[in-house]
C-alpha cells in the first residue's frame, strides 16, 4: 500500500517537474523570439534611412544633371559658370559615390537575417557594419570640409570681411557638426547598439 502511495506520489511530482520544464522551455522561446524580433525592427529601421538615402540621391543626381545642362544659358551666372560646374561636379561625383556606397551597406543589411542566422553571425556583421559606418562618418566630415571650401571660393565668401568670414566659417562648422551627430548618433549608432544589446542579452540567455 505505501509502495503504491509512493509511487503515486512519484509520478505526480515527475508530472509536475515535466510541466514546469516545459514552462521554462517556452519562455526561453518566447524570450529568444522578442530578441530577435525587437533587434530585427531595429535593422529595419537602419534599412529604412539606407533607402531613403538612396532615393534622394537618385533624386539629387537629376537635379544636378538637369543643371548643368542649364547652366550655359544662364545669363546672370555666366561669370560664375566656370566655378559652378566644379561645384557640381565635385557634388555629382560624390552623389555617385555615396549612392554605390548605400547600395552596399544596404544590401549588407538585407542579407542579415536576424531571424535566420546565429546570434555569433549576427554579431559578426553588425560589428562590420559598425565599422564601415564609423570609416563613413570620417569620411563624410572630410567631404563637408572639401564641400565648405568649395562653396567659399564659388560664393566669394572669401571676399568679404575678416569678421563676416570668421562669422560664415563659424556656422558652416557648427551646422555641420551638429547635422553629423545627431544623424549618425541618433539615428545610426543607437540601432547599432540596440541590436548589439539584443544579441549579447540573448547569448547571455541560450547559454544560461
């Protein structure tokens, strides 16, 4: 009679143990499913600036094609034609640039898949990209540099006064530095972070 109660009560508690294993086992799943699709919007967000960017430089490659091909017949910059084709030029060269560049970084991206892949390949990339993205912040305060110099020598800025020369230098660096930051830091590297965040929280998680 006690063997029969004892195993009675065995087989209750293995039943118990069995339920509260599979508890855990699906809110390890649900766990790992929130990660990952929490670190996925973050991507889609990135992506999403990536095309955006895309488009517009494919917008402002047709503008600039449109006018240099106005340009000689502008009458009142015909004096300026000459410095003007250099900064479009310059412009257009680098709009290419940029949009070879995105096209890149954006087919990077797509191909990550969070969802798919290893929390370790995952990381792998977005350390990548991390990487290509601070060389593209280098990059870019170079160009705003050589597009500021240009700009003063086209505009002839470089006529005025001491003061209003001191005055013009001053705002282009202050915008552009400000335009720089807040773009690549809350819009770019935040979403990096997070997903680096996610994924170290959910290898923390499947090796518990």
């Amino acid at each position: 009679m006690e063997l029969e109660e004892l195993k009675k009560s065995w087989n209750a508690f293995d039943k118990q143990i069995s339920r509260a294993s599979l508890t855990d086992e699906k809110q390890v799943e649900r766990l790992i499913a929130a990660y990952k699709a929490k670190a996925g919007k973050d991507l889609d967000r990135i992506k999403k600036i990536q095309y955006v960017s895309i488009i517009t430089g494919v917008a402002l490659l047709v503008v600039l094609v449109g006018i240099w091909l106005c340009l000689p017949s502008s009458m009142p910059l015909r004096h300026m034609s000459g410095k003007l084709a250099i900064l479009l030029g310059f412009i257009a060269i680098s709009v290419l640039v940029g949009l070879w560049w995105d096209w890149k970084t954006y087919r990077w991206n797509k191909a990550t898949r969070i969802d798919e892949m290893s929390v370790a390949e995952v990381n792998r990339r977005m350390v990548t990209f991390s990487r290509w993205t601070r060389n593209e912040v280098i990059a870019i305060s170079v160009w705003v540099l050589i597009f500021n110099a240009l700009d003063y020598w086209v505009m002839g800025y470089y006529l005025a006064p001491a003061a209003s020369q001191a005055v013009i230098v001053g705002v282009f660096l202050v915008v552009d530095a400000a335009i720089i930051y807040l773009f690549y830091k809350k819009l770019m590297f935040k979403n990096i972070r997070q997903i680096r965040k996610d994924m170290q929280d959910l290898k923390d998680l499947c090796t518990e």
